[in-house]
C-alpha cells in the first residue's frame, strides 16, 4: 500500500551482495561504526573485496545499520545488523 504520510517516501534500491554481523542488544551510531570497522576488516581477511562505491548506503564509510526491534523490545532480545556490500565480482557459496 501507499503510504498516507507524506513525510515516507519509498524508493527502490537495487539488489546488492552484502556481508552481515548480526548482534543483540541496543545501539548507536558509534557501537555500530566499531563494529562495521571490525566487519570490513573481517570481510578483508576472509578474501573478499568490498564495493568500491556502495549503492545508497547512508554512511559514506560504505555500512549500514538495520534495526529489527520497536524501542521498548528488552534489550538483550533486540537484534541488529551491519551490512557491507561487497564487490560484485564476490563468490558466493
């Protein structure tokens, strides 16, 4: 449906390979960049190539945090996730 709040735009972001590190409890934006470094430096070790030019993620450090839970979730059964998008030549297994 479309949205009655003029103040929600919807867009369409196109389909990405992302690495992800799924963690509990609450956030911001800070634990999140810490744990995106962590994420980015894991992804390198591993072999991977991260995009040289993520596609509409929000930070310009190429990360993003994805939220699952209303506010008043208790914390430790809250989860989050990191995304990096990799680059498109990435072999999935």
């Amino acid at each position: 449906p479309a949205p009655t709040d003029e103040r929600i735009k919807l867009r369409e972001v196109p389909p990405s390979l992302v690495a992800v590190h799924t963690y509990s409890g609450n956030t911001n934006e800070k634990e999140a960049g810490e744990k995106a470094a962590w994420l980015k430096e894991t992804v390198h070790e591993d072999g991977y190539d991260l995009h040289p030019d993520p596609h509409d993620l929000p930070h310009k450090q190429g990360w993003q945090l994805a939220r699952y839970n209303p506010p008043f979730t208790i914390p430790f059964l809250k989860t989050n996730e990191i995304h990096v998008e990799l680059a498109e030549n990435a072999e999935t297994n």
